[in-house]
C-alpha cells in the first residue's frame, strides 16, 4: 500500500478516546478539523462537515414548535440561519452542551419589529440530566424549548469534535 495513501486513511480515521468515566466522558478528537455545522430541521438531521465531506451524521430533536424560525421568547421554536458555536459548557443541566450565537442582529431587529424578545440560549446538547426532565423527553419528540437536542454518546463525540467559532446552519 502506498505510503500517502495509508498516512491519508490514517488522518480521515475518527479517533476518539474517553478521559474518565464519571458524568460526561471528555473525548478527544484527532481527524479532520470540523469547518462546519449543518441543521436540516425537516429531516431532523444534523451534520458534521470538514469542507464538502460529512464527517459525522445525527438525528435530532428540536423546539417543542418546529415549524418556522424563532421570532421570541418561549415561542418553543428552533432558529433558522447562519450562526457560530460561541460556547461550551460541561456542567449543562443537559448532557454537555454547545452554544450557538442566536440571536443574531438580525433575528433582534425582527424581534423589536413585531414588539418581541428574540429570547436566546440556543444549544446543542445532550438529554436532560434530571431524571424528570428526562422520561418525559424520552416520550416526546421535540421536546426542548428551541435547542437542538441528540443522544448523550453523540453530544460527547460532538462536544469533543466541535470548536468555539464553528459556523453552524440551520435550515427549515
């Protein structure tokens, strides 16, 4: 086997290892650099794309509301645009979490337009970690307020894989 070839394999390879075992497991990332982030809420589908390349796939859960983009607080809807991951927060009351930069000056300009708070704290993060709040997740799909919500194992993986300043999409 070529020698590149072999070196081009090894780096597209997902490595990932745990750190520990008590509450969320830290992991580490050795493959590709993730460039973006892409929400199709329809599909309920999220990717993981380093370039054109789909690194990793997830299903996922939204806004108890859907359908439509966020417009205010507590409207139980997913934003909609073109946003970066801002920050990131380990002792989420969910399962890690991964901040996403809504609102925009857009999003708060329409807000103020129609006399609304735009709200904000939109994540990416992994189920509820008080056991009430996780049944009824686990009944309901759809179920967070407007973040955008995958299974535990996937938020590690994701958390570990995704940078502060990734661009993230989300579309309808």
């Amino acid at each position: 086997m070529d020698r590149r070839a072999f070196g081009l394999g090894a780096l597209a390879t997902l490595s990932l290892s745990a750190c520990g075992s008590a509450g969320p497991r830290f992991l580490t990332y050795n493959g590709p650099e993730v460039t973006s982030i892409v929400v199709n809420k329809g599909a309920r589908k999220m990717y993981l794309l380093h370039h054109e390349q789909i690194l990793r796939e997830y299903d996922v859960e939204l806004g108890f509301a859907p359908s439509g983009t966020k417009v205010k607080r507590g409207d139980g809807r997913t934003p909609e645009g073109t946003y970066l991951i801002d920050r990131r927060n380990p002792r989420s009351r969910y399962h890690l979490s991964l901040g996403i930069s809504y609102p925009n000056s857009q999003d708060i300009a329409k807000a103020k337009a129609m006399g609304f708070d735009p709200g904000g704290d939109i994540f990416i993060h992994g189920q509820p970690n008080l056991r009430k709040e996780f049944k009824r997740a686990k009944k309901t799909p759809d179920w967070t307020a407007g973040c955008i919500a995958v299974k535990n194992e996937e938020i590690e993986e994701i958390y570990a894989m995704v940078n502060e300043g990734t661009l993230i999409t989300v579309r309808p």
